[in-house]
C-alpha cells in the first residue's frame, strides 16, 4: 500500500514500485528498508532526503572543495566510501572563481601524496 501524508492512497503498483526503488537508490538505502519510502511527502522522508544530502555534501567537500585535482588517499577513499545513494546538497557558489573556459586534453589532473 502507498500513503500520502501518513493517509492510505491509491496508487498503480508500478507508479509505487518505481517511486519506492528510486528513492531507495537515490538515498542509498537497501530494498529492506522499503517501508521507510513508502509514503513521499511524510516529514520523516524529507527528514531522511536532507540529512543524507547534508552528510554526502560534507565529504565531498572535504575531499574535492574548490579544486580542479582529484586528491588520492587511503583515507579519501575511505571517506568516499561513506557516501550514501545520489543525492548531495551544493553550494552554489562552488567553482565561480574557477576558470572554466580553458579546455585542454587533461582538464583534471590526479594528486597524489
């Protein structure tokens, strides 16, 4: 069954299905987890959706903040790691100092300790 807001709500089974799986996805979740999905618009969902995109934004800010260089580490491997489903918050200032008009044959370079 689907709910809205906590209420019972008619909904076709693969419309359902296919609502459940990609919130799953998107939040990095395990299909056992399903009934935690069940209903989109419950606060405890939003809840789980900003929380999830807070927690994935400071890892990948940590690692990769305002730098054009894939930094390679053990322990940035480790925090990547932790990164859960698809969803990330961002800043929107991230990168408007970066000069991206440049395009050359290797943009992105790889660091290493």
């Amino acid at each position: 069954p689907s709910y809205m807001h906590g209420q019972p709500f008619q909904v076709a089974r693969f419309a359902h299905e296919l609502r459940c799986n990609l919130y799953l996805e998107h939040l990095g979740m395990q299909e056992h987890e399903m009934q935690a999905v069940r209903d989109p618009i419950h606060p405890s969902i939003y809840n789980v959706w900003v929380e999830t995109a807070k927690k994935n934004a400071h890892i990948l800010n940590t690692i990769f903040y305002k730098e054009r260089t894939i930094p390679f580490s053990e322990q940035h491997l480790q925090m990547l790691q932790q990164i859960k489903g698809h969803i990330c918050e961002y800043d929107q200032d991230l990168l408007t100092d970066a000069e991206m008009a440049k395009t050359q044959s290797a943009d992105v370079l790889l660091a290493t300790d």
